[in-house]
C-alpha cells in the first residue's frame, strides 16, 4: 500500500499545477483553499480524511516532504508548504500560479 499511496501522491503533485493535500474539516485546510479561490486558481484538492488511502498517502507526503501536517501544498510540482507558508507569499502568489498555469 505504501508505495502505491506514494506513487498516488507523486501523480497527483505532478498532474496538477496546484496540489492541495487536506482534510475537510481542518481550518488550516479551509484557509489555504479560500486563499486559492480568492486568487481565481484552479487546483486540485484531495480530502484524506474522505478516502480510503488517505492515511497511507499522508505517511508517503512526509517521506517525501518532511510534514506530516496538512494541507500540504505544491505549486508547478514545487512544495510550497502549509497554510501559514501559502498566506506568507501571498503577494508573489499571482505570479507563482500564473508561471504554474493555474490562473
């Protein structure tokens, strides 16, 4: 399971200019989602806690990554981080997903 929820993880960061990895009922989660609304992007989100490898695809996010919290937040298949990372940039935010083709 684990090298299939990594392999799941990894298609999922490279097939989306914007790869939001989070939980439906997380605020942190919610924020970092509103903040890409806001902007107009267009991203993928998964909720780990509404599938049924959603905990096997968080322990292959912190192998890859080093967090274990989420959301955990690729931008052009770059880690940006979490929510507190994503709120940080957010004056370069428009140019980030506008070179990711999110925008």
């Amino acid at each position: 399971m684990a090298a299939a929820a990594k392999t799941k993880a990894l298609s999922i960061i490279e097939e989306n200019p914007v790869a939001v990895f989070s939980k439906s009922y997380c605020p942190y989660c919610k924020a970092a989602k509103a903040l890409l609304t806001q902007l107009g992007a267009r991203f993928f989100s998964i909720e780990l806690d509404q599938v049924d490898d959603g905990a096997a695809i968080q322990d292959a996010l912190e192998e890859i990554t080093h967090q274990r919290s989420v959301p955990n937040i690729f931008i052009a298949q770059k880690h940006i981080g979490g929510n507190s990372d994503l709120q940080a940039k957010k004056k370069d935010l428009p140019k980030l997903l506008k070179e990711a083709g999110a925008l």
